[in-house]
C-alpha cells in the first residue's frame, strides 16, 4: 500500500485553515488531520501570549485525552512533575517523550508519572513547543491511544501542521476580541495592495500588476484606512500584519 502525500495533505490543511471562521472549526480541522497521522490525542495549550486576552489563554485548550487521565491528572496536580511540560517550558526544539530521560534527570515520581500516562493510553507522544519574539509560550502535545500504533515520524511536517494551528488561532482569536464595530475583514483586492505597499510598492506600480487605475487603489487605501482604523499606510501594514491579515 502505497504512502499518503503528506506534502500535499499539508497543502490541503493550510488551504482549509483561511476558510475556518470559528476556534470549534480550527480545532475540529486540526484534531481530524492529527487523526489521519495516527495521532489520535492532542493537547494544545497557550500558557503566555501577550497578544492575545488572558480568556484565551490557558493549558489544553484542545485536550482529547482520556477522561480519567484528565481527572486523575487535576486531582494529583500533576502539574508539578510533569516532565513533558517541563520540557515545553524550557527547551525550543521539538522532542519525543521517549527521550526525556535522557533529556533529564527524571525522578522516580516523574518515572512513574511516565508510566501511568502509557497505562492511561498516550503513546508515542511528541511536544512540539513554541516560542514567539515577545517571549510568547505555546506548545501542542501528541499521542497515540494505541502502543501498536505507526504514527507520522517527520517531525519537520509536525511542526509545520502545529505552527499553522497556533497562526490561525492567534488570527482568529485577534478578530474575535476586537472592540465592536473597530475592524472588518479585509477583500482579498485590499489585501493584495497592503502586500504590496508592505514589499515597498508605489501606487503606479500596483497598479499595474492588479491591472487596475492608480485611482482604484487609492480608493482602496481609503477603505483599508476606515476598516484598521490607522491614518497611514505602514500603520497598516503593521495591523494587517499582527492580526494575521497578510503575510509578507
């Protein structure tokens, strides 16, 4: 039986994260495609991002795992031994759980903590951290309920699907805790001119490569302008760009 095209399952992924609306969707999309990899428990948590409120914020903000080893995991606190959370906390390279005693010294408490998670039905488990330039922590946890289990071993791809996930989150969550009525989503056309005016372009210039007047794109910058609520074009730039509006 042949191997699936990862990369262009990948490329599906990503096309199907600008059309989710909604964090259910995004966490739906993303829990179905860790699925189809043979990871079928995930853990995504924001433990710090400054840019986002605090209400979004928090551990397993996506948590599949079993109801039992949530419950015993809150009622022994956890928390404070658990070994693959260290490891998010501390390192910025993905790692496998396999590893963490080689990673550390792991006490006998954390070595039985290992053991019960095995027993509770998480296998093979990958920590895919996060760390952003205002020192933001993320990370997403993935397991296999199953020991028997071949899961995906390319942890380059892992870590493309989980950058993606948190992107979309930070956008979504963006645009969900604007003040009411302070932005709009922009047209793909004003998109295009902000990704332009961002790479350095001039207003004849853009014109040209969308094939519209010079005037047409003023316009546009109007609309753009009123949107963001900014009074330049680097300030918005700079908004599109944090709110995961445009890339560069």
């Amino acid at each position: 039986m042949p191997e699936p095209d990862r990369r262009h399952s990948f490329e599906t992924f990503l096309d199907a994260t600008h059309h989710v609306k909604t964090i259910e969707q995004l966490f739906q999309l993303f829990v179905a495609e860790m699925a189809e990899f043979g990871y079928d428990r995930v853990n995504f948590s924001v433990t710090r991002d400054d840019d986002i409120p605090a209400r979004f914020r928090g551990f397993g903000l996506i948590n599949t795992y079993p109801e039992k080893w949530r419950t015993l995991y809150q009622s022994q606190n956890f928390a404070r031994i658990d070994p693959v959370l260290r490891a998010a906390s501390s390192i910025f390279s993905p790692f496998l759980w396999g590893d963490l005693g080689r990673m550390f010294d792991l006490t006998r408490e954390q070595v039985r903590f290992m053991r019960l998670a095995e027993e509770a039905g998480l296998h093979h488990g990958v920590g895919i951290p996060f760390r952003g330039p205002r020192m933001q922590i993320a990370g997403v946890a993935l397991a296999c309920s199953t020991p028997g289990t071949r899961p995906e071993k390319n942890i380059d791809l892992l870590v493309a699907y989980c950058g993606q996930l948190y992107k979309t989150y930070r956008k979504i969550v963006s645009l969900s805790s604007a003040p009411a009525g302070g932005m709009a989503v922009l047209s793909v056309r004003e998109c295009e001119i902000l990704v332009r005016i961002g790479n350095g372009r001039t207003d004849r210039q853009i014109a040209q490569a969308l094939s519209i007047s010079v005037e047409t794109v003023d316009s546009n910058l109007r609309r753009i302008f009123q949107k963001l609520e900014v009074p330049t074009r680097a300030a918005a730039v700079a908004k599109a760009l944090i709110l995961g509006l445009i890339e560069l």
